[in-house]
C-alpha cells in the first residue's frame, strides 16, 4: 500500500529544506566575506619592526626556504597543498577549527605586513593587498576554507544543541572532498604563476 502524503506536508517539507540551503549560503557567504577581512585587518594591523623582521624571518625559514628547496612542478605544488591541507584539517574541527581558521587568516595577513614593512619602502599595504586578490588562486584557496569553515560552525552549533550529527557529518565529509580539490586547483596555479614569473 502506498502512503497517501498531504500536499501542504510536502510544501511544508520543501520549504524547510529550502531554508537549510538559503542558511547554508548565507553562513558561506558571511564566512568568505569575514575571512578576507581578517586577512585585511592583519595586514593593516600596526606592529614593531622588530616584530615584522622576525615574522619575516620565521616566515623565510619555514615556507620560502622550503619551497625552493623543492624541485619540478609536482614537489612545488605537492609542498603547497600539503600547507594548505593541514589548515584545512585544522579548520574543519569542531568548535575550535572556526577559532584556527580565522586566526590563520589574520596571521596571513601579518606576514604581508611584515613583508612591506621590512621592504624599505619598496611595497606599499594596499599595492600588496590588490596584488594577492589579483591572484585566481587566492579566492580559491579563500573558498575552500570557506566551505569547510562554514560546514564546521554548522556542526558545531548541531554539537553545541545535541542535534543529530548524522546528516551534517555527511556533508562535512562531501565539502572536505571538494575543498581538497580546490586546494589542488589553488596550488597548480600558483605554482603555475611562481614559475613563469620572468626571472630578473
């Protein structure tokens, strides 16, 4: 026998799905926007000299001197979507990976700071600021910790009421798989751009 569903349940249905998706969007969207303005705010933030040279430092150590260390186009882009997948990893923890992922972004922006700083007035904040957002690969790799980021806050939220996890989970796992490959994307293309830059 099949089950006779009333019509206005299923409207009632559709619409609150259709709420889920509108309150996805708008958590994506929010997340996006506010993540570039934490970046932002680092790079405008002031701070010491001393402090700028040894955030330059570390810096050099740690990505820069490590980055050249590697050879050929695959251990390039490898060496950056493995930095970028720890961050991920990191964002996509409950309740605190939003926290991470924020100040990850903010402390992004203090290395640009640090750069222009210590450039002997040879860069300018906002010639850095539009030169990263010219960049495809910065809004992709800011989308994919978007995506993550804002699926977390909705687990989160679901832990924080003791809502069922199931559904969420699910979804946390499909949008880890998509911000991986567009972490990928992001690295090829900024390997892609590092490597064709002219030599001076």
């Amino acid at each position: 026998m099949v089950p006779i569903i009333n019509n206005s349940v299923l409207e009632g249905h559709h619409v609150r799905l259709s709420i889920h998706k509108s309150q996805r969007i708008k958590i994506l969207s929010l997340v996006y926007v506010t993540l570039l303005i934490s970046l932002i705010i680092g790079l405008y933030i002031p701070i010491s000299m001393e402090y700028a040279e040894y955030l330059v430092d570390l810096y050099n150590e740690t990505m820069v001197k490590e980055y050249m260390m590697r050879k050929g186009f695959t251990n390039k882009t490898f060496f950056i979507v493995s930095h970028n997948l720890r961050v991920l990893l990191l964002a996509s923890a409950p309740i605190i990976g939003p926290v991470l992922m924020y100040y990850s972004a903010f402390s992004a922006g203090m290395i640009l700071n640090a750069l222009v700083l210590t450039s002997a007035g040879k860069l300018s904040r906002l010639q850095v600021l539009v030169s990263s957002l010219s960049m495809p690969h910065t809004w992709i790799e800011l989308l994919a910790f978007s995506l993550t980021t804002s699926e977390c806050i909705l687990v989160s939220l679901r832990l924080l009421r003791k809502a069922p996890l199931k559904d969420e989970v699910f979804y946390l796992v499909v949008i880890l798989i998509v911000s991986v490959s567009l972490l990928l994307l992001s690295a090829t293309l900024e390997t892609l751009s590092v490597i064709t830059l002219p030599e001076k």
